[in-house]
C-alpha cells in the first residue's frame, strides 16, 4: 500500500459557482497555471493545517488540564505584561 502514494490518481469536484468564481480568482492572485495546480496547493495548506491541529490536540491531550510550561529562559509573563499587551494598539 506504501508504492500507492507514488501513483497518479484523478479526483473530481463539484464547485458552486461562487466556489468556482473564488477558485479562479485564487488561480489569478496566486499565478497558479491550472485548475490542478491551484487544487494540489490547496491540498497541501489543508493537510498542513490538520497536521497542526492534530499537533495541537495532542500537546492538549498531553497536558490535560494544565497548561503548558513556557520555554526555558522565557519566564511566564506577569500580570503587568499581560494588562500591557491587553492595552497595546496595533
């Protein structure tokens, strides 16, 4: 089954018409060449994206209730640099 991925395979899609209308907008932004192109990238930033929500699932299941310590040499903000940030405008 490894050899699998390796393989050519077709897909069809049903876009609706404001789905079809971004898609080629996205194509023209992004100077994708086709309709494949733009759907392989597309599959690729969505299988990234999973790949890090699953990360982030696990990093919750790991630490269940609790939250999860900060990077050694990077103390834990006080409640002043929090009400700062809170503050701050961008």
């Amino acid at each position: 089954m490894e050899a699998a991925h390796k393989q050519p395979a077709q897909a069809q899609v049903r876009l609706s018409g404001k789905e079809w209308e971004e898609l080629r907008e996205t194509m023209r932004l992004l100077e994708l060449p086709s309709t494949s192109d733009a759907l392989r990238e597309g599959l690729r930033l969505l299988h990234h994206e999973a790949k890090a929500e699953a990360m982030a699932q696990n990093i919750s299941l790991f630490y269940r209730q609790r939250s999860a310590p900060p990077p050694e040499g990077d103390p834990a903000p006080t409640e002043e640099e929090f009400a700062a940030a809170d503050a701050a405008e961008w």
